[in-house]
C-alpha cells in the first residue's frame, strides 16, 4: 500500500487516525501503541505476508543482540554482539539485494557459470537495516538502551517510515512513543501534517509522475537524442527524484505528525546547495546521518589527518552508491561523488572565492550529470543520454512528441515542447523559487491564501490520483 | 501613508474544517460539471454534441448507452468498418467497440460489458494474428473503472486525471470551437458515434510506403528465438481465450474473421520464421471455430488484394474499400470456411504468397 493511493488516503489514513486518537482516552497508553503497531503490521502485510515476516525476524535479531550488547560485562562480549550483530543485518541485507552482482561479477573470475536468482527483497529493507545497524552501533557506544519490546515493535514497524525512510534513530522514536503529552490529539500539529501530507502528494502525483512520463520515455528511446531533447529527460530526472522522494518524506513527516510524532527533516532545499559536499548534506539527510554513524565514524572519521578523512569520504560515497542499488552505474556514481567530495575538501579554500551563484549552478549541473549514470539500467544507457547533450545537428523537436507520449494520447510537436519545457519550468519555480516545504509547515499561518492554496493542491492531487505509480525509493 | 493589511489568522480547528468543507465542495461541483457534460458518454448518448475521438474512453460508454444490436469487437483491423453499409447490407444496427492493437484482456473487458448489456445478438470479432502471438497481457491503457458497475470508482472518471487534464478540456474546447463555426478535424472528434476510430482518411496509402518501409526496416528484421511449438501454444492458448468469451448464449452468432494482411506481411512472418506457426494457427483457429454453434468464421488472407499494396498503409493496415469488401463478404457468404476446407486452408494463401514473391522477389530479396 502507497501512501498515493485512495485505498491509502480514504481509507487506512482515516480508520487509523480515529482509532490511534479513540483509544487516547484509555488510561493505559499500551492500547493505543498496540493499536498502532497492528496498524503498521497491517499496511506492511498489505505488501505481502513474507514481507511482515521477513521484518519480525530481522527485527527480533536486532533486538536481541541490542539486548545482549546492554547487558554484556566486558569489552570482549560487547564486540562479539556488535561485531555479531552487525554481520548478520548485513548479511541479510547483502544476500537479499546483492546476491545476484557479487555472483554475477565474482563467478566467471573462478570461471563458473552465473544463473540469476530470484531472491525476495523484502519492503524497505536498505531502511530498517540501517536503522538496526544505527540502534546496534549506538548501544555498542552507549548512548543509549532498548527499552521495551512493543515500544521497540512499533519503532521498528511504523507505517508511515517503513517502505522508504527517513531513517530513523531509536532514541527520536522511543522517546516519543513513550511521552504521555503526544497521546491526545494535537490540532495544531495536525494541521502541520495535513499540510505536509499535501504538499507531498502535489509533489509526488502532479510533478513527478508526470515528469517520470519523459523520463522513461527519453531513457527507453531506441534513436539518437538530439540536446534539446536529451536535456529535457535529464533535467526531467533531476526534477523528478527530488520530487518523487521528497515528497514521499513530506508525507510521512506530516502522516507521523497527524499522529503525534515528529519525524527527522529528510530534505533541504537540496539543489540550492553551493557544493557537493553541502548537497549531500541536505538530500536524504537521514542517510547521510547513518552512513555516519555506521561507516564513517567507525572507520575514524576525521580524526586521523587529512589522507584519512578524505579516504573515509570517499568510502562513504561508495558504500552510499551501492546502499542505492547492486549494479556498477551506482558504484560508479557513488565513487564519483566520492571522488568529488574529496576534491572539495581539499580545495574548499579556493572553491569558495567563486561567486556563491555561480557554485549553485556547477553543483546543480554536476548532480544533473551524474543523475544520468544513477538512472541509466547500464553504462551504455547513460553513455547515449550523454552523448545527445552535445548532439547539436539539429533541433529534433519532434523528439519531444516522443517524450509526451504515454500511451493514451500522442500530441502534436508544438504541444509536446510546450507540455515539456512548461512542467520543467514549473519544477524550477517550485524548486528555487519556494520556501522549504518542512520549514514552511514549522511556522505555517493560518490564513486564507494558505487554505486556498492547500485545497488547491489536494484537489489538484486528488485528480491526479486516478494516475498509478510507485515511489522510486521504494525500489532501494 | 500606506496600511499593510493585517492577514486574518484561522484558529487550527477552523482551518482544518475549512480545509475539509471546501475540498469536498470543488470535488463535488467538479463531479457535477463531468456529470453534466459527460465527456465519455458515460451517463447518456448526447443529442448533437461533439464527441472526442478517444475510443479508449468512448467504448465503455457506448456499450452502455446506445442503441444496437450487434458489435464489431478488434483491433485497429476493425476501426474503419462502415456502419451504415452493415446496416444496410447485413441488416443488423452495429456499434464498433475496437481499441488498436486490442488485447486479449481488453477483449475480455469489452465482451464482457456487451454480456451484461445483453443488447449484441451478432458480434464481429477480428482475430488478429499478431495480437495473438503476445505474452503478458496488461490493462494498462484501458479505462478498467469506465468497465464495472462499481459507482466508487466513478470517481476516477468525475475527479480522475483523464477526465480533468486531457479529455474535459480538450472536449469543451473543441465544442467552443464547433460553435463558432471552426471545423474540428474528424480524427479529433465527431457528431458520430459510427466513425469513432475511424483512421482511414488521415491514412496515407501506397507501394512506395511499403516498399520504402520494407528497405528501412530490413536490418532490423531478426529470426525469432522461440520454436515454432512456443509460438503455436502460445497463439493457441490466445485463440482459446477470444473464442471462449462468445461462447455464451447471449451471442446468437459470431461472425469470428482472419484479417486480410499485405501479402509483405507473410514475407517478414517467413523471414522471421514464424511462417509454419502462423499456419499451423490458422488451421486451428479453423477447427477451433467449427466447435462452437454459434460461430462462422471468414478468411479474408488470400484474397487477392492483399498482393495489390496500394491498398495498404503498411504491412497490415489495409484501406476502408477492404473493409467495405469484408461486409460484402459477410453479406454473400464468400470467403466463408467450413472444416471440411480444413486440409486445404492453407493452399490459397501459400499460393498467393509465392506467385507475390515471384513478382516481386527484385526488391523484395534486395533490401
């Protein structure tokens, strides 16, 4: 079940709510969590029953270990459980969505044969990993403990982060599932979340899914792409994972928040960003926290020189390209970003003495660039898009009629650059040109221009609900 | 001195329901106007108004609404039958239901809401070969919630993405157009519910698109990697689906017909070597018909003017004098097929392959 979805909005949404707030009036808080958890177990069943069981066993282990990992005496038994534990997130992880490139790559080097395998890839598994692998490393650290299991049960099962993030660290949740003052309904902070919710979906089903029409077009296009046509689809790409997955965040945000809970910020204006290293910062932030937490200060951080960080830095990048997918396209483009990024830090003196604009502007058509390599299925994929930026011959923009195409109506070239160039010029305004749709709902004013404007979003999203698609994320 | 305008702050609770009332009021006027307008004559056949040439959304509608009595069910094989010509020949009130490139499931869609209507005593269904020889059949481009009974999904249509963004708009403006005197087009949209789908005055046809056609995709043409055994079960299991949704007693008769491909088409089928499957369908789609009651079935593969290709548009696509041919046929009974013909079925059309290769094996072996 997607949070897109009228089965999703009217109907799992709303029985949820009345319940999760009908039993606030229970004096013992433990209905309501179980309520709750029932729903999660619910809407990730809803995906598959192997799906809910693959998530209980995972989670059990990560429990257990975090148990044993708070409870072991001595340094030697709490190594054993990390080290124990780690292996074993990991290692499901690793068969379930890296199995198939490893034997791909690694077998014909022993020279025997591959055969792919069909390995079931549990929903939001890439997610909850991290998320153990944080709890796990964080109790190794003693930061802090696990508390309860059905506390544990629903940080580790909450609907509204468990297909595709953010990634949520025990101590935000735990905390907040235990604190008696979010129990009761808060009007305020479901205001907040409506209009989270809805400026997430306006983003997801008006921007993206139809910017996902020229991109799968442009990609799948068996001809040479003149530079017109073959800006738009990776300018279209750009635009549309920003909106495909921060949108998604918005809404499990401002769903979390209808609900009482205060999720982590997942993105920030990130394509406003002076520099790589700021993007990265500022897309997927909670990604970004975990890698952190999980590869970057375990392998020393920055406190061991210059070479080290720098090396640790690029490590990062990579893992974080192979987190996004197994194939050579994301290592290749998580190595280049690590690459980039080190490049930055050492030259950092001398970057910042170019005019901050003319930084945005690099760093936005250098994220552009590599997008490609992230959304081409092979090299040779993204090795034609590239080539057809610098294809100037002629204009082909009976190309763009290409790109409208969806199967249902074909539209005449005029009509096809004008669809085109007019969704990509409305993804900028609302890219550059608006305020941060987290921060907005931080100090949002109530007055009538913002109910217009929501109502006009929702019945805009409304519309284009009849229109199916998934969320790209969900796939890593 | 200018006066800034304090901004009227809402206390939550009252947003919200504001929220909540004026969302639900523009979706319910919105439902009114698309239930006003009715753009997919969904709800009601429209005096005289303009309506879009999208059968996808159309079709649905039709089989609801109009008065008929029979039903012309296919691909784009069918889509330039003349209506009133089978009126008048076959004595029957037809409505076209055909989709391009109609699949299996979207035969099913389709037959099935002419089952429940309960209003088509005859169909004519085309079985088209290629579409025959698909794997992993989808709906993706067809209105599902246009087919049911199901008013919930109503919404999809009085608040949908169709509806709102493309079909509404695209609609009034035409009618806003038409009224001022500008001529919409009949490929855009028509006062005709008999030329829906109609695509054969926009079609240009010649040799020279098909010989020109025939040069440019030569490279392109491969063998098939599957055998003939694949493709025979596979095309089988497809013919057995079709033949079993008009077997039924709402369907007095069905009159099932072999489309007349280009006689090029059989030449890229040989090249593909999918040649002997092709055949070995044809003959079973033949005794496979000859199994119902209710049903006849015409071939129309070896007639002669499938080796003329001023006919065609391109390998299959044939001109609409083919099809008033076709309803001609259906009238006096030529091109009928019994099983008796069963051993000689293939003959006439092998025949009339090769003497078109021989005429025309210069350019045809060059490209």
């Amino acid at each position: 079940m997607t949070f897109s979805t009228y089965l999703f909005l009217f109907l799992f949404l709303p029985l949820s709510l009345l319940g999760y707030f009908a039993l606030s009036r229970a004096k013992n808080p433990v209905w309501q969590r179980l309520f709750l958890l029932a729903a999660s177990l619910v809407f990730i069943g809803y995906a598959g029953v192997l799906h809910l069981v693959w998530l209980l066993a995972s989670g059990t282990l990560a429990y257990l270990f975090a148990l044993w990992l708070g409870k072991a005496q001595t340094k030697a038994q709490r190594k054993t459980a990390l080290v124990l534990g780690v292996v074993i997130q990991v290692g499901l992880l690793a068969y379930c969505k890296y199995y198939n490139f490893f034997a791909e790559n690694l077998l014909p080097l022993f020279g025997k044969d591959f055969t792919a395998v069909n390995i079931f890839l549990p929903l939001g598994i890439s997610f909850f990993t991290f998320q153990q692998l944080m709890l796990l490393v964080n109790v190794y650290q003693e930061k802090y403990r696990v508390g309860s299991p059905l506390t544990y049960a629903l940080f580790l099962a909450f609907f509204p982060y468990r297909s595709s993030g953010p990634i949520v660290d025990w101590s935000v949740m735990s905390e907040q599932i235990e604190d008696p003052s979010r129990r009761r309904f808060d009007t305020a902070r479901f205001t907040r979340g409506l209009y989270l919710l809805v400026v997430g979906l306006a983003k997801k089903l008006v921007l993206a899914d139809t910017l996902a029409i020229f991109v799968n077009n442009g990609f799948a296009y068996e001809g040479a792409l003149r530079a017109p046509a073959a800006w738009a689809v990776m300018l279209s790409y750009t635009f549309q994972l920003y909106f495909d997955f921060s949108g998604y965040s918005d809404m499990a945000l401002g769903i979390a928040q209808m609900f009482g809970f205060d999720l982590p910020q997942n993105f920030d204006s990130p394509y406003k960003s002076e520099s790589c290293t700021v993007f990265w910062r500022r897309w997927h932030m909670t990604l970004g926290r975990a890698l952190t937490t999980c590869v970057y200060i375990p392998l020393g951080g920055n406190r061991r020189g210059l070479p080290r960080t720098c090396l640790n830095i690029f490590l990062v990048m990579a893992v974080s390209g192979l987190w996004h997918g197994a194939s050579w396209t994301f290592v290749l483009w998580g190595v280049i970003y690590g690459a980039i990024q080190v490049f930055e830090r050492i030259s950092m003196p001398l970057l910042e003495k170019i005019p901050k604009t003319l930084r945005v502007i690099g760093t936005f058509l250098t994220v552009n660039l590599l997008w490609v390599l992230f959304r081409a299925p092979t090299l040779e994929g993204a090795a034609k898009i590239y080539g057809g930026l610098f294809r100037f011959s002629s204009l082909g923009l009976s190309q763009f009629s290409v790109l409208a195409e969806d199967g249902i109506i074909g539209l005449p070239t005029p009509l096809a650059v004008a669809f085109v160039l007019g969704m990509l010029a409305v993804s900028f305004v609302a890219v550059f040109c608006f305020e941060n749709a987290y921060r907005k709902a931080q100090s949002l004013v109530l007055d009538k221009k913002t109910l217009c404007w929501l109502v006009f979003l929702f019945v805009l999203s409304f519309v284009h609900l009849s229109r199916l698609s998934t969320f790209i994320y969900v796939n890593f | 001195m200018k006066v800034q305008k304090e901004k009227k702050i809402m206390s939550e609770k009252k947003f919200l329901l504001s929220f909540f009332a004026l969302s639900l009021a523009v979706l319910l006027v919105m439902s009114l106007v698309v239930f006003w307008y009715d753009p997919y004559v969904y709800y009601r056949m429209p005096e005289d108004r303009l309506i879009i040439n999208n059968y996808r959304f159309i079709n649905p509608g039709i089989a609801k609404n109009a008065e008929y009595d029979a039903a012309v069910v296919g691909s784009s094989m069918t889509q330039n039958f003349d209506m009133p010509l089978m009126r008048e020949e076959l004595g029957v009130d037809p409505v076209k239901l055909s989709v391009g490139g109609m699949s299996v499931e979207g035969m099913r869609l389709t037959v099935d809401l002419l089952k429940k209507e309960g209003k088509a005593k005859t169909v004519f269904v085309c079985l088209d070969l290629p579409s025959m020889n698909k794997e992993g059949d989808d709906l993706k481009t067809y209105a599902t919630y246009l087919y049911d009974d199901d008013v919930l999904n109503d919404v999809k249509y009085l608040c949908g993405y169709e509806t709102w963004m493309r079909l509404l708009p695209v609609n009034a403006g035409f009618s806003v157009l038409d009224a001022v005197g500008y001529e919409i087009p009949r490929f855009y949209a028509t006062r005709d519910i008999d030329r829906i789908a109609e695509w054969h005055e926009d079609a240009k046809y010649g040799k020279e698109y098909l010989i020109s056609d025939y040069r440019k995709s030569a490279a392109n043409c491969t063998k098939t990697s599957d055998t003939t055994e694949e493709i025979v079960a596979r095309m089988q299991k497809n013919v057995d689906a079709v033949l079993e949704l008009f077997d039924c007693a709402e369907f007095e008769e069905c009159v099932v017909f072999l489309p007349p491909y280009s006689q090029i088409f059989w030449e890229r089928v040989s090249q593909t070597g999918e040649m002997e499957a092709y055949l070995s369908v044809r003959k079973y789609i033949l005794s496979a018909v000859s199994e119902y009651g209710n049903m006849k079935l015409f071939d129309f593969q070896a007639i002669a003017e499938t080796a003329d290709l001023d006919n065609y548009k391109d390998y299959t696509h044939y001109s609409k004098d083919i099809n008033d041919l076709m309803v001609h046929a259906f009238a006096s009974g030529e091109a009928l097929v019994h099983e008796a013909d069963l051993p000689t079925f293939n003959d006439a059309l092998l025949s009339r392959y090769e003497t078109f290769r021989a005429q025309n094996g210069e350019w045809l072996d060059l490209a």
